[in-house]
C-alpha cells in the first residue's frame, strides 16, 4: 500500500475504535457510533457527496454503504423515500439511531446486505449514492470493510446499478487517486453498464484528489 493510503488507514482504525463526537450538518444531529465509518473533515468523502447530490422530492434513493446513514439523512430530508444499505450491522444500528434522532422514521428503510442483494426484485431508483471504501486492501473485519477495497466492489456496483435505476436516474459515487482503479476504468465499466457520465467533479486534498461521479441511465 502507499505510504498516503497507509497513513489514512491507520488514522481511520484510531477514529473508528474510538467515535467521534456527534456531527452537526445543515440542521441534522449525526451520531458517529464506534466501529462505524465517521463522516468528516478527515475522510471527506461524505461531505463531497452530500453536496453534489441530486435530489428532487418524489425521488426514491438508494444509499449503498450507508455507515453512520449521514447520506440518507440528506436524502431524506428532501426525498420522498430512502433504502439505506450496509454489510456492517453497526452501521444499520447508527443509521436506525440516526434516522430517530432527526425525526426521519417512516422516510428511511434499513437493510442489510452486500450492494443490490437486500433488495427485493422489482426495486428501482431514481438516485443511487454509493460512497464505497477504496484505500487498497483486503479487509480483515467489517470495520476495515469501512474503508478497503482491492476496486473490485465499485466494479461490482457500476456493473450492477444500471439494473437498479430507473430510466433517466442517477448514479453519483465518489473515487480517489489513492484507489486501485483509474478514471478511464471507472468511466469505462460505467458506460459498458449501460450509464452514461454526466459529470466528473474533482476536489483536491493535502494526500489525494477525489473525483465526485454523477453517471445516468440511457433512456
Ligand atoms: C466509506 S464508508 C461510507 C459511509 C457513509 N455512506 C458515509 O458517506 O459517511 C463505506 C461503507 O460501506 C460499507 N460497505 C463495505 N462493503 C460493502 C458492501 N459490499 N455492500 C454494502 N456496504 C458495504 C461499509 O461497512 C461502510 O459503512
């Protein structure tokens, strides 16, 4: 592993043993439960996608990996429905608490499961948000599950979300230059999937750019 990647990963471990203290975003209250992935200054990821979204009130949203459920909080907020997915039971916890918190029951379903498989076989979206882990790695526990990953798993989603959206939705992930895949092969599987690249949005950190993805479905 890169030494930047190395050094995100061990800053990650010491943050999510420990919690953080509850996050204060735009009016929400979003608890960072030990063992779950934190939204914030340091992993950023969430924020970029959070501030990218595309939301419009009648729209059913997909948050794949929801960790703390920050993402489907946003959505919900404005969304008619939110499906919050996670391999992690610790995230489903935070996330139910989360949702509670806010006053957002009854707009956010939670379920676990890897990627699509939790859904049952008719569902579609209008928006899928997927921040996935991507520092290279094999994780060694649902934790590091949080945030390492060979590339395989956005593979596995690019591949996979166009049979999850309805025509015309969205697909929005965020990727970095510390991941495993280049953004010709993100681009690529997404457009032999059937999505087509909207926009590519790119922020710059002290050890790594970031690229905000928004792919369509071709109608
Ligand atoms: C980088 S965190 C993002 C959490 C949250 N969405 C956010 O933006 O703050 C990635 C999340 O994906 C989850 N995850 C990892 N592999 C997954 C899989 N195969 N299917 C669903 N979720 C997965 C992890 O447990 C973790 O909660």
């Amino acid at each position: 592993m890169r030494l930047q990647a190395l050094l995100v990963s061990k800053a990650l471990k010491i943050l999510v043993n420990h919690g953080l203290p509850p996050l204060k975003y735009e009016g929400l209250t979003v608890y960072r439960c030990p063992r779950v992935f934190p939204p914030g200054k340091l992993t950023k990821t969430s924020f970029l996608l959070a501030q990218t979204m595309i939301l419009k009130e009648n729209f059913e949203v997909l948050d794949v990996g929801c960790g703390t459920g920050f993402l489907s909080l946003v959505a919900a907020r404005k969304a008619k429905r939110v499906v919050a997915v996670d391999v992690n039971p610790e995230a489903l916890k935070c996330t139910l608490r989360n949702v509670k918190a806010n006053g957002l029951e009854g707009k956010v379903e939670v379920r676990r499961g890897s990627l699509f498989e939790a859904l049952k076989p008719e569902e579609k979206f209008d928006l899928i948000v997927a921040n996935l882990p991507y520092l290279p790695g094999q994780p060694r526990s649902l934790l590091e599950a949080g945030w390492l990953d060979d590339g395989s798993l956005m593979v596995k989603l690019l591949r996979e979300a166009g049979g999850r959206l309805k025509p015309g939705g969205f697909l929005q992930t965020v990727y970095s230059s510390l991941g495993s895949l280049t953004r010709q092969e993100i681009v690529g599987e997404a457009e032999a999937s059937g999505l087509s690249l909207l926009e590519r949005r790119t922020f710059k950190s002290l050890l790594e750019i970031f690229d905000v993805y928004t792919f369509t479905l071709k109608v």
